[in-house]
C-alpha cells in the first residue's frame, strides 16, 4: 500500500460562485466525458448531478460496458487526488481506511492514510470485497471522515466515491448491504451500447483510448465551490414536501418491503437541486424531482415476496408511487 503523509487538516469551508459559471463548468465537465463515454448522454448527466449534489455514484452492470471507464474519466477531467481501489476478496479495511504504524525512532505510532483519502475515489468492483471490507466505507462515506484507533481524520472536500459493482448473480460476488447502498446518492446501469456507439467506439478506441488524451477541465477548489454554490438553490415549501410524500409512499407500498430512509428524502432534494442547476435554474421545479427520482431511490427499496414473485421491478414501483402522489401546483 502506498503511503503519504497526513497534514491532519481540516478542508476550509468552500466558497461559492456565480450559478451561470457553475452551469458553464458543468457543460464542459460534460463534453469531456461525453468525448470518451460514447452514447451515454443520460449516465453522465447523472454522475455530474451526483457530482454536484455532493453524493457518491453506483454504477452497476454487466462487465465491459465501461463502467470503469466512466469512473476514471470524471476522476481525470477534475484536477484533484485520485485514487483507485481494486476490491477483491483479500482487501482487508485498513487498506481503504488506513493504519497506524510503530516508528521505531520517534517511539509513537504515526498514521498512514488508506487509498480513500483523495477528492476521488474510484471503487472497482465493490461488491467482489468482502461484507467486512465493505463497511469501511460507511463512515467515509456518510461522515466526511475516517476514525482509527479512537482517533479521527477528516477527508479531502471535494470528496466523491464512484463505485462500480457487477451484478449480484455474477460469481465471486457479495450483495452490498442495505446500510451501504443507502450512502450511495444514485445508482446507475450504462446497458449495451447502440450498434452506432458501438461503432463510433470501434473508431475511437481502436487503436489508442480517448482517456489517454483527456485534460482535466475542473479542480478540486471549482468543484467545491459548484457544490456549495448548488447547495443553496432554492427548494420551496411545497417542493420539500413533494419529496417527503414520495419517499413516504415507499414506505406504505404493499409491493416494498423496505422503503426509502430519511437519508433518501435528504439525497433527492440534493439531486434535484443539482439537477436544476444544469438546467440553469436557481430553484427546484417537481420536474427534477421526478428526474431524479428513480437514480436516487431505487437501489434502496427491497420488493415483497409477492412483488418478485409478479416480475417487478423497484423503477417500476416507484413509477407507478410517481403517478400517485400529487404534483404541487405552482404559485
């Protein structure tokens, strides 16, 4: 494990810039990845919205549908720390987290920081590590901050972890608990490519990879202050209470067995908010909340026995909960 050393300081608290600049840094976050992520126009959109809320992105799907690829390709358009972490089921958590080693010459323990102090953290194939593994990143995650041996070390700020996982019927794989999916802001698929992107990638990719050539086009203090800034868009009354009626109604639907946390009422209002942001806009319509709707929420519901047994799907509940719960009016 590499080691570096830990200045054990706190991030200042970011400042914020002008919306139309953030919109502005956002389209050329943008064209960066679409420039190596061919026909994926909806998935980068997500995973800049997750960037921008300041959460953390699940991408799931088959092997080599660029999954990988599209983690490594935002964690070099942004001029920041990067790290990446292969899980496997030999990792053992002080190798995310970190450890404390004895210093034969001073006589006392000194830390060294695991793979997740970066601004990005790109996860691969999360769910090959083991359920211990896994937890370690609860903490990091959630809190901004890792704790070993009853001391606390806060994280880089920007601070992303874009995790990819295959899916759970693929050998060698542990499903990821509900404690861990619930810390992800979105989950996302990237599916099969067009027969035209196909094609397209054979041409660009052929011969010499489009991440090769990339530039960053971001740093860590622009995004910092692109997720402060989206943080104050204004949500109204009604619109705050559009996403507790959605999230409530996971919660009373006969085909869930489990529904949507508090935590996933507070990640929608942020992705709408980040969502209405690369609109252009500096408040949150219902439209974002529907946008976002099913990224945020539908890796966290656990169907009943009965809605399994009819071949549902969690998009599909939450679509129907969506035609159900009343959209506020305007005023």
């Amino acid at each position: 494990m590499t080691t570096v050393e830990y200045d054990g300081g706190r991030a200042p608290h970011p400042a914020t810039m002008p919306l139309p600049q953030v919109l502005e840094e956002a389209n050329a976050l943008s064209r960066a990845l679409n420039g190596v992520i061919e026909g994926k126009p909806e998935v980068v959109r997500v995973a800049l919205t997750v960037l921008l809320a300041g959460g953390h992105l699940l991408l799931e799907d088959v092997p080599g549908v660029g999954k990988t690829m599209l983690a490594k390709t935002l964690a070099k358009a942004i001029d920041g720390s990067v790290r990446r972490i292969q899980f496997t089921p030999d990792l053992l958590p002080s190798d995310v987290t970190g450890v404390s080693i004895f210093n034969q010459d001073s006589h006392t323990f000194e830390f060294r920081p695991g793979a997740i102090f970066a601004n990005v953290v790109v996860g691969d194939e999360i769910n090959r590590a083991s359920p211990k593994t896994q937890s370690a990143l609860l903490e990091c995650m959630e809190e901004r901050q890792v704790t070993v041996d009853g001391t606390t070390y806060p994280l880089a700020h920007p601070f992303i972890v874009m995790a990819t996982q295959n899916p759970i019927e693929m050998e060698g794989t542990y499903p990821l608990p509900e404690a861990q999916r619930d810390r992800f802001m979105a989950r996302v698929s990237l599916g099969y490519p067009s027969p035209t992107s196909e094609m397209a990638m054979l041409d660009h990719h052929g011969s010499v990879s489009p991440l090769d050539a990339l530039r960053p086009v971001a740093d860590a203090a622009t995004v910092s202050a692109m997720v402060a800034t989206v943080s104050q868009i204004h949500a109204a009354e009604g619109i705050r209470r559009y996403v507790v009626d959605l999230v409530g109604a996971t919660r009373r639907s006969p085909a869930l067995r489990l529904g949507a946390s508090p935590r996933a009422s507070l990640q929608l209002l942020r992705a709408a908010r980040a969502n209405a942001a690369l609109h252009g806009r500096d408040h949150v319509l219902p439209d974002d909340v529907q946008e976002m709707l099913v990224p945020v929420l539908a890796h966290r519901l656990i169907l009943s026995g009965e809605a399994q047994m009819a071949r549902q799907t969690s998009q599909q509940v939450l679509e129907e909960l969506r035609t159900l719960v009343p959209v506020p009016s305007p005023r």
